[in-house]
C-alpha cells in the first residue's frame, strides 16, 4: 500500500470517528463503502502523513458542503444545446474497461477549447463526471466484475496540441486543483498518446517536477498507443483515437469522425447518454413540480499549491521557447470567470 501503512490509516481513521453530521453524510458519498481504500487515498497523497491527510480529507469534506457536491448530480446543464456545447469542447468520455475491470476515460487534452461556454459550465460538467463515476460507475464495475475497484485509468489524446493551449492553462489548472485536492489518487495510470514534439519537449522539463508515485503513473505511448493498451483492455474499450491511423485535421468532437457512437467525447455516446439523463432525472426527483433552473452551478475553487504553480510557470516558460505567442500570454490572465 505504499505510503500508506495499516497503522496510518487506523489512526487517520479512529479520527473520522468522530465526525458529526453533515460531514458524516459527505464522507459517505466520498467513500462509497469502501472507507479503508478512501483513507489511503488520501494518505498517498500526503506522504503518509496522517495529519496532513486528515486535513485534507476535511477541506475536501467541507468544500463539498460549502459548495452542495453532494447535489451536483441533480443539476443539469441546460439547455441540451448548452451541454452539447460543453462536450464538444471539453473532450471527456468513457469508452470502456480493462481486462481488470478498471474504467478507461478518454481526454482530447490537445482538440479541446473551452471557448463554448462560462468556466462555471465546464467546472461543473467535470465535477459531475467525477461523482458520477465515484457513485455509479465504480460501484457498478465492482458488481460487473466481482471485486474491489477503486480507481480507473486515463487515456490522454495530445492531438493537436499548440501554442494556443496557453490561454486554457488557468481554467485547465483550476480542474486539475479541484481533482488533487478532492479526488485524488483516483487514477492508476495516465497513458499519453499522439504526442506532439512541443508535449516531449514540455514533459522533459516538467517531469523531475513531479512526485515519484506521480511519475511513475505517466507512461507515454509510441503514436497512438493501440498495441501498449491492447494488452490491458480489448478493441471495443480502446477510446476511438487509438483505433484509427494518423491524426487527420480539425477541432473539437467533430474532429474525431462522423460516428457519434463510437466518439466517446460526443454528447451521443451512450456514456454522456447515460450520464446527462441520469443527472436530468435526479433534478426531477429533487424538484418534481418546478421546471429545471438556467444558469450554470458555481463552485469554489481553492487557490493550486506551490509545487502545482511551479509546473504551470515551467510549462508556460516551455512553450513560449516554441515562438512569438503575441496575445496569447494577456489571455491566460484575462480568462474571466463569467457569471450565468
């Protein structure tokens, strides 16, 4: 287990005992039965330090009540023409499972824009794809396969990356703050794929940045990556990028082909299905009368830590060697948070 020793975790959590509503419902919804592999989680990611870890998991907890997590899946982005806006240019999806039974999420890290929408609607959208695969799709896999599943791995598709991502680098910084200190050690591996040389070229420098059981998550993977991950799901999980030759042209979802169904970034795919109906009948149940509320659901989101803010300077200080990127830098602080 690591850093995190079966006495750690006696301790951290004979300190949870102690909690009292609403802090003890939350911690449910975070643990989903499965509090002993919940405590490591956070252990790991504070070195094993058990009072570090529990100050962590009590910012998470009360972040989620400050900030209603728990009711986020009843808040759906509306209407559906919005969402499909959001999809399309914050390429997220699930395509599959391992062989182990671990879900296999899809990002198009290079092809997405985030330009469709407020940064409220897609700090939204991807909270509520993490609770729904903490509070649905983990659970149902562990039913589907028979065992303890935990955790679920991350194909990244570098497609098109550019100079241009500088100007998503605040909002994409802001979501990865909100997985390091909510969420973390959620995922098992993240394979990298379609790299660009300007990806390498970043990943060089940034990588001795990073913690070792970080590094040692990241494998980078030759073109697309079809033959490395074969060997650990079948062809109908592997996310759609890795099953077609060369990286083509274009942007967003519709970069990736015409059939909706086999895109997992597209809101057509039977997991966005799945997912935004799920959501639309949750906000049902909680308001059964009323029509369903406009406006995106605002989310606090604290401040990255020093080593994060390190890593985004390095990055940027990266990419800019790559050229001029006249107006590209005012846009990564004039990136505002709009109010919907």
């Amino acid at each position: 287990m690591g850093l995190a020793s079966q006495d750690s975790i006696k301790q951290l959590s004979a300190l949870m005992e102690e909690l009292e509503e609403p802090l003890k419902n939350t911690f449910q919804n975070v643990h989903q039965g499965y509090q002993h592999e919940t405590l490591a989680r956070f252990l790991r990611a504070r070195e094993g330090s058990v009072s570090k870890a529990h100050k962590m998991l009590m910012d998470c907890l009360n972040w989620r009540i400050q900030n209603e997590i728990d009711d986020i899946l009843s808040k759906p982005i509306v209407p559906v023409d919005l969402y499909r806006s959001v999809r399309d240019s914050q390429l997220i999806g699930m395509s599959g499972y391992t062989k182990e039974g671990h879900p296999v999420f899809a990002l198009g890290v290079g092809l997405s824009t985030f330009d469709k929408a407020s940064v409220h609607y897609y700090v939204q959208s991807h909270i509520q794809i993490n609770e729904y695969r903490d509070r649905i799709v983990l659970p149902e896999a562990c039913k589907k396969y028979g065992k303890k599943i935990v955790t679920c791995l991350k194909v990244l598709d570098m497609t098109g990356l550019k100079l241009s991502a500088l100007s998503q680098i605040k909002l994409v910084t802001m979501i990865s703050t909100v997985d390091d200190l909510n969420y973390p050690e959620k995922t098992e591996t993240y394979y990298i794929v379609n790299a660009p040389y300007i990806f390498s070229a970043c990943w060089k420098v940034v990588k001795p940045l990073l913690q070792e059981r970080t590094r040692k998550k990241v494998k980078v993977l030759s073109g697309n990556g079809r033959d490395e991950l074969l060997k650990i799901m079948d062809y109908d999980s592997l996310p759609h990028f890795c099953k077609r030759d060369g990286s083509g042209s274009g942007s967003g979802s519709a970069h990736y082909g015409s059939s909706e169904n086999s895109n997992c970034f597209s809101l057509d795919h039977p997991f966005h299905q799945e997912l935004y109906n799920f959501i639309k009948q949750q906000a049902s149940y909680a308001n059964p009368v009323g029509p369903i509320k406009h406006g995106s659901f605002h989310v606090d989101v604290p401040p990255p830590d020093a080593d994060e803010t390190l890593i985004v300077k390095t990055i940027e200080s990266e990419m800019h060697k790559f050229g001029d990127i006249n107006g590209i830098s005012h846009s990564v602080n004039g990136l505002k948070i709009l109010d919907n």
